[in-house]
C-alpha cells in the first residue's frame, strides 16, 4: 500500500526534528479545530435530523450562543422535553443555556471550566469541550458500557499505555503494574480503551494485522476503517484491494461505503484524517457510529466477547500499606512493605478498607491517602538513592517506571483533592494531605529536573536549554496587582525567549549529532527520554513565535496598566479637597511636572497605540482567535479608561487654575478690606466725614461683594476644616462691614475738596502708628499680609500730610508743632522697616506654607501606596519595593527641610523682635502646624516600613542630624 504524501506532512516523519513553526502550529490547532468543528456540526445534524421538526446547524460556534440548539440536541439525546425561554434577549439566552448545564449536571457530568459567558460569547474551546463532554456521556459512554468483555488478558494488557500514547519502545522500556495490583483493580476499563478493543476484534474478525494502538495515526490509512467494515458486512468491502490504493482512497471508499450501506452519517473528510496528528475526538465520534451500527443489528453475544469489568471501590479507601511504584519497580520486587501508623489504627488490608468504605469520614479518608502518599515518597527517594552512581539509563528507568505507576493509580485520589480546593477551611487531616501531595510534587519536579542537567554530555547543556525556555513559555497565572513589576518581567521574559531561540539550532544540531551509545554498544539515554526531547523541541517551536506576541501583548497591556494608575492616583491628588492656597500652587507645580517635564499623558497615550497594534496583531493570528474576545475587551475597557482619564487630567488644570486664581483674589481683597475696616471706624472718629465718600464707599462695597462670590466658591472645593475657616473669616469680615456701613451711612457726602492738615491730624497719626507697632502679629501668612496693609495704610495717611501748610494754633504752639514736623520722619521710619521685616517673613512662610503642602501630598501619596502594598503583601511574599524605598527617601528629605524652614524661621523672629519695631512677634501656630505634619509623615513613613517594603530608613537630607527631629 502506498502513502500519499501530502502539504500536512513535515520533516518530523522522516526521523528529524519539524523546523516549521507555522506549519507544525497551524497543524496542531488550527486545523484541529476546524475539524472537530466539522465532524462536531455533522454529528449534532445526524442527531437533530431526529427531531420533529428537524433542524440542521450551520455554524456551531454562533448557533449555541443563545442555547435554543442545544436544547434540542439534548432533547433528542436524552428523549425528554425541556422548557425554555422564547425571545432574542440577553436573559433568554442565558436562562436556556443554564438550563442545559444544569441538566448535564443533573447526569452527573463533569463540566470543567465551562461556563455560561463563555458560551454565549461562542468561544471556540467552550463549545467544542462542551460538545465532547456530551458526545462522550450520550453517545460513547452509553455504548460502551453496553460491551461485556472477554477477550484474552494480553489485549486487555496492552491498552494500559493508550493514554500516555506510549511508542512501543517506551512500553518495553516502561513496564505497567501488573494487573493485579491493588489500585489497578479498583477501575472500569474507560470508555475509550473499551472502544479501541472493539475495534481490535472487529480487525481480527477481518483478519487485519494492524496493530491498532490508538485513534490517531493508527486510522491515517484508512485500512482500520475498511476492516471494521468488513467485519460488519464481508460482502461490501475487498480488503486486499487496499494494499494498492493511497490513503486518501482508501479513506474516501471507506466513508463512502459506510453511508451507502450502513447509513452511518459522513462525518469526517478524508483530508481530515490523512494529517501528521489527526484529531483524536473526531475519529473516536466517528467510530462510534459502527458501534451503535453493530448494536442496532442485534450481533450475537458470541462476536463480542469481553471481559465484565471487575466492580469499582471507593476511589479514597486505599490501603494504608500500599506504595503505587512498588508493584512495577524492578529494584524493590521483593521488598517488604512496613505499615504505616496512622490515628486510626493498624493498616488495614483491601478487603477491610472495602468493607469500612461506607462509613468512613471525610477524615479518615484524608488520612489513608496521606498515609500512601508519604509512603510514596519514601519509595521515590529510596528509589533514586539506590541508583546513586549507576548509569544515566538506570537511574531515569526507575524515575519513569515510578512516574508511569503512580500516574495510573493516582487517579482515586484526584476527586479528593478537587474538592479540598473548594474547601475555604481545611481539617488537621485535609492539611497533612495537602502537605503530603505538595512534598511528593516537589520532589518529583526536584528529580525531574536533576534527569535533565545530569544527562550525557553534550544533552546536559541541551537539557537545561529546554528548561529554561520552557520556563519562559510557561503560562502566566491570574491577574497581577503589581501592574509595573508585570510589565518589566514580561519585558525580561521577551527578552530571553530571543536569546533562548537564537541558540536553538544550536542545541537542535548537538541533539541531532549526539551518538547514542557507548564504546561497548550500550545505550546512553533511553529511548523514551531521547523522544521526549524530541517531542519538547517540537514544543517550543511550535509554541515561541506565538508567544512571543503573548508576552508582547502583555508588556504593552501592564505598562499601560501601570501609567494609567499612575495617572489616576496623581488624578484623585489633584481633585481632592483642596487645603490652602500653597497647596494648590504645589498641585499646579506637580501637574506641570508629571504632565509636561516627565510627559506621562503622551506616554500613556503612546502606550496605548502601541498595545492596540500588539493587540490587531494577535487577535490576526488564526492560531490565537480563541483569545480574540478577551483581547478586543481589555483593549476596549483600557481605551475607555485612558480617554477618561486624559480628560480628567485636562479638566482638573482647569479646575486647580480657577481655584488658585480664586485664592489669589480672596486673599488679597480680604487683607485690604479688612485693613481698611480695622481703621476705618477709629481713623473717621478723628477726621472730618466728608472723607468717606460716595465714591469711596461703591468702591468697597464692590469689592466686599466680590469677596463673599469668591468665598463662596471656595468653600466648596476646599476640605470641611479649610471650609470653615474661611466661612468664618468671611462672616467677620461681614460683620465689620455691615457696622461700618451703618456708621458711614450719614456722613457721606459729595466728593470734597482737599482742605489743610492741621496738628490734632498729625497727632493723632503718630498715636495710630504706635498703637499698630505694640500689637501682636501671627507669624501665619493671613495675619501678616493684613498686618501689612495696615501698615501701608497708615503710611499712605502720613505722607499725604502737608508739613509745610502746618501753622500754630492756640491748641498747638509753636514749639509742639516744630516737635511734630520733627517726629514725622521717624515715624515714617520706623513704620516702613516694620513693613519691610512683614515682607521678609511673609516670603519664608509662604515658603514653608508650600514645603508642607509638598509633605501633606506627600504623606497622601504614600498611604495609597501603603494600601497597594499590602493588597500585594497578602496575595505574594517579594523583597523591598522600589516604589517604597524611593518614597520613603522623598518623604525623609521634605521632612527635613520642613523642619529646617521652620527652625530657620524662629530665628528670624527672633531676630527680628530684638532689632526691629515689632516686639510681639507670635510663631505657636506655625510651630504647631509643622509638628502635626512631621508627626502624619513619620506614621507614613512607619506604615510603609513595616510592611518590609524598605528596611532601610537611613535619612537622605540635605542638612541636619537626627536631633532635630526630636522635637517633633
């Protein structure tokens, strides 16, 4: 018989390695997929056709979105009617497709992570998965178990590599526990193994000798299907006639012959089997249909013969002296088994854990498996130590026989294990159980990866290329916290994969090159570990180009997380309640450096163009289209999100800019208002009323109203403590207004003439610029701009005084009035060296009112990423966070020059009381405030530390020691 060789062949057939990415890919996925989806769309037609009305299915993937076919299909399945909602509306939808897998649930069927959102978004895995869960229960299940075996042991024996699809020669190398082992006894043969056997006797029915070891390449000729033919129907099919004729044909005539005569639905294409892999699940539905076919013909007992599958035990109650390696392993045959002590008595033997399977608890169940698995772990090391210094061969035989056993008698075990995950509170038992299996885990994974480093050189270098790349292709699990840290590891793991794949012809020559054998013809490395390197190197090619473009997706997706994040804490900064007017210049000048010097808004937007072309990119490829959907929805909520975002931070510059501007104004037309009040009523009692004009008194009240407009406004945008400062500054402010308006109502007049100053004016100056200089003044930023005003009043009064129009009178001789022109000067001395230290101390408070709005924002900024770190903490253990340790050292620093700005400031008061005009100088209330924010910071800076995330508080300031924190 010849082979037809078609586009789907590759290099791997003919012994070397496939090089082809996009070949082996396409083959592997791609392509499967496709055909199940057909022989999945023909099936389910041949099933519908039964329905009254029958309805057909076009495309599978839309058609079982809104879940109305798939009730039908399993109300022909199951022969019961199944209500359903009528209408095309989201709920509908999922109300049908709920009633499905509750059905399939109420059939004790197993569904494995699918879910309602994702059928309805047709994702292609889902359905087909959901698809074969079914075909499996309704269709091949049911046949098989209808089969009574009782055929020879050897067949029985051989089926045992079928799902590990073992070769021949790793069967000969890698013997299966004998049936009588303790656990082998305890299963059904499955579904899938009882099929395969049927198909055997029907091959030997019909005298095939193909030795049919699997539904894979076993039907590539299509011979397998020609003789089950034939054993069904001798007269249709000419077996001999096959040897002649390529695959495709013999395919071609199988299928056509199985729809012609025995009316068995076509589901399979003869391209669709002819392929280098071909698609397991299809050709097993396939098949099934010769089976269902042989049943509805009523053969004879006698032509199918199997052995009655032996009763199944409870898959927890395992014997407490059993170790699953010992029955296979060549090197402790003849060992004698200890018994292992447990809480709940001596070991009990098969027969008494059979008996005792009813009535044991949860507990007890946990316990027996601990029990056999520390016993395996024993056995595993004891194992590996006995071929201490033995060849590389031995040493892997023992691994791989331990492997092969336990991987067939674990399988009891795994139901307990599943539900211990849903379990949110484990016993004492269920923890030593899980304690047990993560030991026995490790240590395989440990022994693992040792057989890979110590092989032969040169395979130990290619061994542990193959580990490290297969560490770079490993999945990535859940959703990171720590957007930054994601994106910069996925940026090294990009990274690596070049470099791993830049060396790869390189290893695939030595492993190609490498000699087998010794001087004395003995084999180094097995056969069966030489193909698994085979089959990983397929792996990885298969595997790297594609996630390349993964791991590129993800670096893009996680930068633009972290930007974005960024964004949006330095965007609740900016719009939180805002605190002082040097807060917000503070803000301005954090916006103007995070938005133009640093330009985080074009990097996000940068990062955000690049993620959508990684994203088109990946969502093009036919090998990832099961990922389409999720991707077109992170890069449709992220755009979301970014253009909020950018808005946001456009508006709120807006907003900080009006605030600011509304700040400026109210502190400038309070101080001067409330100046011009303070001395007002006292100055009008010693002038004449024609002073207080009408002019005068509209340009006030004007600006009055402008104050209570601006107040208002700031009241609701400040926090609740700033809110009520300046609602009570105002109302004072207004209630000076409102008695100085009463007072001036009657004594306005038109606008007068200038008349002459005379003495008691002058006198009565000098009293006032006395009287201002001996009162106390807040070193606050407020009270020392009214202060200022004040003093600029006064000074105004004094040097619009006519000295030279001055003349003796009789309350004013001449002598006094020459001592008055001589105090003048001084005065006028004195009041502007007192306005110059206001203006001195006005600029260090302003400064120091904006170096604690910097600490205040600061102190903000690192209780959120406080929070951050400890959501981080909880779900991983990490080391010091960069993060952390560059804001503690910022905080450290703003601390500092608070703290310096302020002793700074105290000294200049100082100074100032001894050497200038004011004497009552009173800093309390600045002292007071910078202490508040030293004591928040240090409880920042605390919070951070002691999470771990910097243990390191060694202070980076600019000036001063330690002690000049202690005041604070």
């Amino acid at each position: 018989m010849t082979s037809q060789r078609t586009s789907e062949d590759l290099p791997g057939e003919r012994g070397s390695l496939p090089l082809d990415i996009d070949d082996v890919h396409i083959l592997l996925q791609v392509e499967q997929e496709q055909i199940q989806k057909r022989t999945f769309t023909n099936w389910i037609n041949a099933q519908l056709s039964k329905r009254s009305p029958p309805v057909a299915v076009v495309d599978l993937f839309s058609e079982f979105r809104d879940g109305s076919r798939l009730l039908d299909l399993l109300e022909v399945l199951s022969g019961q009617r199944m209500s359903r909602e009528k209408g095309r509306g989201t709920f509908q939808h999922r109300t049908n497709i709920e009633k499905c897998l509750a059905f399939l649930k109420r059939k004790s069927i197993k569904l494995v992570n699918i879910n309602v959102s994702d059928i309805m978004d047709g994702k292609h895995s889902i359905i087909l998965g959901l698809i074969w869960t079914i075909i499996m229960h309704f269709h091949i299940e049911e046949l098989a178990s209808t089969l009574n075996f009782s055929s020879r042991q050897s067949s029985l024996d051989s089926l045992a590599s079928l799902d590990t699809r073992s070769t021949s020669s790793s069967a000969r190398s890698s013997p299966v526990p004998p049936r009588g082992s303790p656990l082998h006894t305890r299963f059904r043969i499955s579904a899938k193994k009882a099929l395969l056997l049927w198909v055997r006797e029907q091959c030997q029915r019909a005298g095939c000798t193909l030795n049919v070891k699997d539904f894979k390449e076993s039907w590539r000729s299509g011979v397998v299907f020609l003789a089950i033919l034939h054993a069904l129907r001798p007269n249709i099919v000419d077996l001999t006639r096959a040897r002649t004729r390529t695959n495709r044909q013999n395919l071609e005539e199988a299928f056509h012959i199985a729809e012609r005569e025995l009316h068995i639905p076509r589901l399979l294409d003869p391209a669709d089997v002819d392929v280098r892999d071909p698609d397991e699940k299809s050709i097993m539905t396939y098949v099934a249909q010769f089976l269902q076919y042989s049943k509805d013909t009523s053969v004879s007992d006698e032509e199918m013969q199997y052995l009655t599958p032996p009763q199944r035990l409870s898959p927890v109650n395992l014997p407490s002296d059993f170790t699953p390696s010992i029955a296979a392993s060549p090197l402790r045959q003849a060992h004698l088994l200890l018994p292992c002590p447990i809480k709940s008595g001596p070991p009990k033997s098969p027969e008494t854990a059979r008996a005792a399977a009813p009535g044991t608890s949860a507990n007890q169940k946990a316990q027996e498996v601990t029990c056999w698995l520390d016993q395996a772990y024993q056995e595993l090391i004891e194992g590996w130590d006995s071929t201490e210094g033995e060849s590389y061969a031995e040493r892997y035989q023992v691994f791989h026989t331990f492997i092969v056993s336990f991987n067939e008698q674990r399988r009891p075990v795994m139901p307990l294990l599943t539900a211990m995950k849903r379990t949110p509170h484990l016993s004492a038992e269920q923890k030593a159980l899980r304690r047990a299996w993560d030991a026995l885990a490790e240590k395989l994974r440990e022994y693992k990866t040792e057989l890979n480093l110590s092989l032969p050189s040169p395979l130990d270098t290619v061994g542990c290329w193959l580990l490290r790349i297969e560490e770079v292709l490993s999945a990535e699990e859940g959703e990171p916290i720590d957007h930054a840290r994601a994106a910069e590891e996925a940026r090294e793991k990009l990274e690596l994969l070049k470099v791993c794949l830049e060396e790869m012809p390189h290893h695939i020559k030595r492993f190609n090159m490498f000699q087998n054998t010794n001087e004395f013809g003995e084999t180094l490395v097995p056969a069966d570990k030489m193909e698994e390197m085979k089959r990983r190197f397929t792996g990885v090619r298969v595997t790297a180009k594609y996630h390349g473009i993964k791991l590129e997706y993800r670096e893009c997706r996680y930068t633009v997380l972290d930007l974005l994040n960024q964004l949006n804490i330095k965007l609740r900064s900016w719009k939180r309640a805002y605190i002082s007017q040097e807060a917000v210049r503070v803000l301005m000048q954090d916006w103007n450096e995070t938005v133009n010097k640093q330009e985080l808004t074009s990097l996000l937007d940068g990062a955000l163009h690049r993620l959508k072309l990684i994203a088109n990119k990946y969502t093009s490829k036919a090998a990832l289209a099961g990922d389409s959907t999720q991707v077109n929805h992170q890069v449709a909520d992220l755009e979301a999100d970014v253009t909020v975002t950018l808005e946001g931070v456009r508006m709120v510059r807006g907003t900080m800019g009006r605030v600011l501007a509304a700040w400026d104004s109210y502190s400038d037309v309070y101080t001067s208002l409330h100046a011009w009040l303070e001395q007002g009523p006292h100055g009008q009692r010693h002038r004449q009323r024609t002073e207080v004009t009408l002019s005068l008194m509209s340009e006030w009240s004007s600006r009055q109203a402008h104050l209570n407009e601006v107040a208002n406004y700031l009241t609701e945008v400040t926090d609740p403590q700033t809110s009520r400062t300046i609602s009570d500054e105002l109302c004072k402010i207004n209630l000076l207004w409102a008695d100085f308006a009463k007072t001036a109502q009657f004594s306005l007049a038109e606008e007068p003439s200038a008349g002459p100053s005379s003495a008691q004016t002058v006198q009565s100056l000098i009293r006032e610029a006395t009287q201002l200089l001996k009162e106390p003044v807040e070193v606050v930023s407020g009270s020392l701009r009214i202060y200022t005003k004040r003093l600029q009043l006064v000074i105004t009064k004094i040097k619009d005084v006519d000295l030279e129009a001055l003349s003796p009178s009789l309350d004013c001789s001449a002598e006094t009035l020459c001592k008055l022109k001589q105090a003048i000067p001084e005065v006028l001395q004195t009041l502007c060296e007192a306005e110059q230290v206001c203006d001195e101390l006005c600029v260090s408070v302003s400064g120091l009112d904006g170096r604690l709005a910097e600490l205040l924002n600061w102190e903000v900024e690192a209780r959120e990423l406080y929070q951050l770190l400890k959501e981080i903490s909880q779900k991983q253990r990490r080391g010091q966070d960069p993060r952390a340790r560059l804001l503690i050292s910022r905080g450290l620093q703003l601390e500092g020059q608070v703290v310096m700005e302020e002793q700074d400031l105290q000294v200049m008061v100082m100074n100032s009381q001894k050497t200038s005009p004011l004497q009552y100088l009173i800093a309390s209330t600045m002292q007071d405030r910078v202490r508040t924010a030293v004591e928040k910071s240090q409880e920042a800076i605390g919070m951070l530390s002691s999470l771990g995330a910097c243990r390191d508080r060694s202070p980076v300031r600019d000036q001063p020691p330690s002690k000049n924190f202690v005041q604070y």
